[in-house]
C-alpha cells in the first residue's frame, strides 16, 4: 500500500554548514527515533491479522521510513554519517513492544500510540528549543509534527473498534 503523504527532500539540500554542527546531534536524535518508530511498526505488523488495520499500520511504517530518509539525507548533504541504529532507546522499545504484542493487539497498539506520542513530543520540543533549521523545522511542523497527530488519532480508532 502507498502512502498518502509524500515527503519532498528534494528542497533540502542545503550549502555544507559549519554551523550545522550543532544541531547534528538533534538530527541524530530524530532519525534514531524515526528507526526505533520503523522497528516497531515492524513488530506489531506481523502480529495483525485484520487486513485494514495491517493496511494502515504499514502506511505508518512507510511515514517513519520517508522521515528517516530525511533525516539521514540532511546528515549526509551535511557529510554526516548518519546513525544507521535506533541505540538503547531502541532497545527498550523492542522489547517493550515484544512485551505487548505477546499481550494481544490492543496492548501493541498501544504501544505503537505511546511511540507516537514520544515522538509527537520530541518534534515539539526540537521546534521550542530552536534544535534545528529554518527549513528542518518547516518540515516538523508542515510534514512531520501533522502525521505523527493523524498516527495517534488513527491508532485511537483502531483501538476503539476492538
């Protein structure tokens, strides 16, 4: 299934930027998220056998996907090695979503709502704290920020019919 929402990179490359060091360990901070988001999605989709749900939790694994591409081409146009791993707080959301998956669907999509909710955050706190660029954080607020919304308000739906 594709996706309904497309995530255009291609504004993004900006001139290399001596500067842009400091905001490379929020970027990093981001992508890690979107990876440990991916894994998740991963998980619980094995364990969904209503093909509607299955169908819209794979477009929200195809969400955090394009925003991990983005963050790692930002990192990349920057000649930053992007961090190819979700590190420790990956760790904790694998083994927090295993746990919830061995509990039943509702309990994953839960889960999978806590994750979205996290990262919900995290967004809103890169754009408060002045964590990334002009043109990062008109893709927060334009593309990421309004998805991450919908991935909670949807999961809620689907928590609902059960």
């Amino acid at each position: 299934m594709e996706s309904n929402t497309t995530i255009t990179i291609g504004s993004n490359s900006m001139a290399k930027d001596t500067d842009f060091a400091a905001f490379a360990d929020d970027v990093h901070s981001l992508l890690r998220g979107e990876l440990s988001a991916i894994e998740a999605y991963e998980m619980v989709l094995e364990s969904l056998d209503n093909q509607v749900e299955r169908d819209r939790v794979m477009e929200f694994l195809l969400n955090h996907q394009e925003a991990a591409n983005y963050w790692t081409s930002v990192l990349v146009n920057q000649s930053i090695k992007p961090d190819s791993s979700s590190g420790p707080w990956g760790q904790f959301v694998k083994a927090f979503t295993a746990s919830a998956k061995l509990l039943g669907n509702p309990a994953a999509l839960e889960a999978l709502k806590q994750g979205e909710e996290h990262g919900l955050n995290e967004y809103e706190n890169a754009l408060e704290n002045g964590k990334l660029t002009r043109r990062m954080e008109q893709v927060v607020r334009d593309k990421f920020i309004p998805l991450q919304r919908r991935h909670i308000m949807s999961i809620e739906s689907m928590k609902a019919l059960r």
